[in-house]
C-alpha cells in the first residue's frame, strides 16, 4: 500500500505501512494521556487522513487486494472516521483504545504478512 513514504528507505512497503500506523496509535495515546487536547486533535487528523488513504488504496479495481481484506479495510475505515467523528463530543479512553489497537493489530497484520 505505502502509504507515508516521500523519502528512501530500507523498509520494506508492509514496514513503512505498519510503522505509519504504529506511529499514528502512539501519538493518539501519548496526546491523550498529556491532555493536550491541540495535539490529540492533530494525531487524529493525521490518523483519519491514513485511513482514508488506505480506503483509497483498497477501493481501487486495481488493487490485487482479495475482495474479503478489501471490505474488511473498508470497514475498519468506516470504524476509524466514525470514532474520530465520536471525539469531538469529547475523548474518552474507551475510544481513544479502540483506535489505537485498530491501528496496531492492522500493523502486525502487515508486519506478519512480510514475514511469510
């Protein structure tokens, strides 16, 4: 998928792509545990933005995606946006997690799809 690189690396695509969201879940967490609501806010912004690209990414008809990850990534995408929508009548750690372990279980996804 790739969807962060701009510059090169010695990572492989599933790499770039898992560390995008590992990253993008530490941010969510570290920003709501400071209580900075400035930066929870652009962690989220940032978080929302990668899952729309992955729904780009997966809706595409030339994704070689299997149909069945293809909706299921969709579907994860339509969770995400509806939490970080959820958010703005306040955070709470309930959804704060969900995102997180979204983003994390779909990098080690990736990470373990790399391996095989």
């Amino acid at each position: 998928m790739n969807m962060m690189s701009t510059a090169p690396s010695t990572l492989t695509v599933f790499e770039e792509d898992a560390l995008a969201l590992t990253q993008a879940a530490l941010e969510i967490s570290r920003s709501f545990e400071s209580k900075d609501e400035k930066r929870l806010a652009a962690a989220l912004d940032r978080n929302l933005k990668l899952w729309v690209g992955i729904r780009t990414l997966v809706s595409s008809a030339e994704n070689p995606l299997p149909m069945a990850i293809k909706d299921n990534l969709i579907r994860l995408s339509s969770f995400v946006a509806q939490k970080t929508f959820e958010m703005h009548n306040g955070a709470n750690v309930k959804t704060i997690e969900a995102l997180a372990n979204t983003n994390l279980q779909i990098s080690e996804g990736l990470l373990d799809k790399r391996s095989r």
